[in-house]
C-alpha cells in the first residue's frame, strides 16, 4: 500500500549552491535568496508536503515542488493513469495502467534525486484508508508508550488537497483538524474554466464544513449529478494555473515570505482572480473545529501574544517611519535641487477671460506694464544734454 524511495541515496542529496553554474541545478532558485526575497532558501530542504490525489492538479503541483528543492514528498492516491489523461500534463502515454502514485514517483524521481518521495495508494475516503492516512502523516509513535492521551504530532508542514470530490475533502479536512494541520484546499470546476486554491488553518480560518459547497448545504447526494456517458471537461491550462497559484502559495507558507493568500479564484473566461477571506464559522456542524476555534480565540488572547503583536505593530510602525525619512534618491549626480517659489501670484488677475467653469492649471504672466504708467521726473535740460548724459554713461 504504501512504500518510499528515501531509503537509498537520501544522506548523499547534492549540496543546495549559490553557485552560478550550468551544472547546478538550484543556482536560479539560490538566487531568490541572494536577491532578498527569500532569507534561508535552503530551508526548503526540511521540509514535507502531502499532496492528497495526483490528478490533473495534483501532479503539476508535484513536479513544481520537486524541482523548488523540497526535502520530502507524500504522494496519494488510488487511481490509475489512463489514456484519457493526456490532455493533462505530466503524464506520458507510457503511463498508462500504472498507479498514478507510481508512475510519479518514478518521474519525480528522474527530474529531482534529492527529493524523496513516499507513495500512498489508498482511498483516504473508506475507513481503512482514514486511519492509513491519519497515521502516515503523524511521527512514529514511541513503542514503550502507546497511550492514547497523548496528542499524535503531524510530521509535515503542509498538506495540499488535490482531490475532484466532496467526499475526499471532508476527509482531509477531518485529519487535519484532528492533527491540528494547516492544509491548502484547490479545485477546478467540471467546465474546465475556473478554479480556486484555500487555505485553511484550524481554529483561525474557515475549515472546509464551515462553508459548505451550495450543492451539500442544499442536502444534495454530487454522485447523483454524474450522468452516465457524460465527463467532465478538463484544461491542462486551468489545471497548471490553479497548480501554480498552490504551490507559490505553499512556498510562500513554508519559507515565510510574502503574503499567503487565504483565497484566490481564477475565472479563464474574463481573466478574473477574486481574492477574499473566509471567517470560521461559530457553529460548524464539526465539533473539532469548535474546539480548535476556542484554542485560536484562547491563544490570541494570551499575555504572550498580545505582547508579540503589539512589538509587530510598534516595528511595523518604526519600519515606516525610517522609510518615510529617507531621500527619495539616495544620489544627485547632476545635483538637482527642489526650491520654494516664494512668489505669489494672482491668478485672477492674470488670467484672460474664459468661459465660466474653466480655469488655467498654471498661473499665467502678468502683461508687461504700459510705458504710461512709468514716473518720469521733469528736466528743464535741453535735448543736447541729455544725449551728452548718454554717452557718458557709455
């Protein structure tokens, strides 16, 4: 059922360089760092992801983490890969009838060596397989102590559903409100022309029963929507897209930089990517999510974090200030200056006259001053005199 290709070679992973060379593989994805975008890129490689059903979606998604770097890859799903997948990307014809877990650890495996990859075939939606996957994604726990008391600690970051049904959804939705983990959901419509990606976090955000799809609310069975003869349509341009804004959101979680999306929609006929945020709902029917809400609400509340918070805003705070003071440009080569004019013009009596309601942007010249206007003091010297004044003035 389930089996890893971490065993061999996983201790001898290459060396994550900055080195710009054409045979270092990480050297452009280094460069984040050396830019500043990302402050310790090589943290990628502790960590883990799940990524439940290796679809159309969820294959994308795992080769893009493959080639970031990622430390460690669980793969799930109980699908085979079939002819009828290759409008998708990903998959090759060669594919076919091999389980869709198998033939992408094989391909991951090709593209990235170091990245290890662990393999899942599994319905997570039966009984058996809930309790597979609940405990594939927790630590061992320690055989001297097998007690039930004590809460079983979730060993990846960062779980990614990649799932086409409801059913699969609630499932992932209850294992990581059971362990307490932060997961992103994503889907794509059956008309191939729109998308979303979530992401939930238990107890601080809506969990996937918080807001039921209008479909489940209305007590509606979605296995009887399937017609038979009839499939969904499929785009490997919305499924690449959907799987990009995942994974450039997982990253942005896992490395912590940016700003994590909590929802973004993606409609292909009008370019559209509505953006929101999805509260928890105060009566969700999943009486776990309750709880992890009370634990948010409790730990927000904490001396300890209100401290935090509050430093956050005062540094926020201090960060702008610094900035507002610094010189729009930090050089002046041709050592240009900003002055004041100091003088005040009239604008009323300068303008000529135009019609009513229209003014001039710009103050405009005052005419030149008729010579009339001049003092001109009285002589009783002659003509000759004044041209002789002239010319010693010359």
């Amino acid at each position: 059922m389930a089996s890893a290709s971490d065993d061999d070679g996983y201790d001898n992973r290459r060396v994550m360089s900055s080195v710009v060379s054409d045979s270092n593989p990480y050297s452009r994805l280094m460069a984040l760092q050396r830019m500043g975008i990302v402050s310790n890129y090589t943290h990628i490689r502790n960590c883990t992801a799940a990524i439940v059903g290796v679809g159309g979606v969820g294959s994308v998604a795992s080769e893009m983490l493959t080639r970031c770097g990622i430390g460690r890859l669980l793969l799930y799903d109980y699908d085979t890969v079939e002819l009828a997948n290759m409008n998708r990307l990903f998959y090759k014809p060669e594919h076919a009838g091999l389980f869709k877990t198998e033939a992408a650890s094989r391909t991951l495996t090709e593209i990235n060596p170091d990245v290890a990859i662990e393999q899942f075939n599994l319905n997570v939606t039966t009984t058996s397989g809930f309790e597979a996957f609940l405990d594939s994604l927790c630590e061992p726990r320690d055989v001297n102590d097998a007690s039930s008391s004590i809460p079983r600690r979730s060993r990846v970051d960062l779980v990614l559903s990649c799932v086409d049904n409801y059913e699969a959804r609630i499932t992932v939705n209850q294992a990581c409100l059971e362990l307490n983990q932060t997961w992103f959901e994503s889907g794509v419509s059956e008309d191939a022309v729109s998308g979303h990606i979530q992401k939930l976090v238990p107890g601080e955000n809506a969990c996937f029963e918080c807001v039921p799809p209008l479909v489940v609310a209305s007590g509606i069975d979605e296995r009887t929507l399937k017609r038979e003869g009839v499939c969904a349509a499929s785009l490997p341009t919305t499924m690449g897209l959907v799987a990009a804004m995942l994974v450039q959101n997982a990253l942005k979680y896992m490395l912590g930089f940016g700003e994590v999306a909590s929802y973004v929609g993606y409609n292909a006929l009008k370019d559209f990517f509505p953006t929101m945020a999805v509260g928890a709902n105060l009566e969700c029917r999943n009486s776990i999510c309750r709880r992890r809400q009370q634990e948010y609400k409790a730990f927000m509340a904490s001396p300890e974090q209100v401290a935090k918070l509050k430093a956050a805003e005062e540094a926020a705070a201090a960060a702008a200030a610094a900035e507002a003071a610094k010189p729009v440009h930090e050089e002046n080569e041709w050592k240009i200056e900003c002055v004041a004019d100091d003088d005040d013009v009239d604008e009323s009596a300068a303008a000529p006259n135009v019609s009513e309601g229209i003014t001039f942007a710009m103050p405009q010249r005052e005419s030149p001053k008729e010579s009339g206007d001049a003092n001109v003091a009285e002589t009783d010297a002659s003509v000759d005199d004044l041209v002789a004044q002239l010319k010693g003035l010359s």
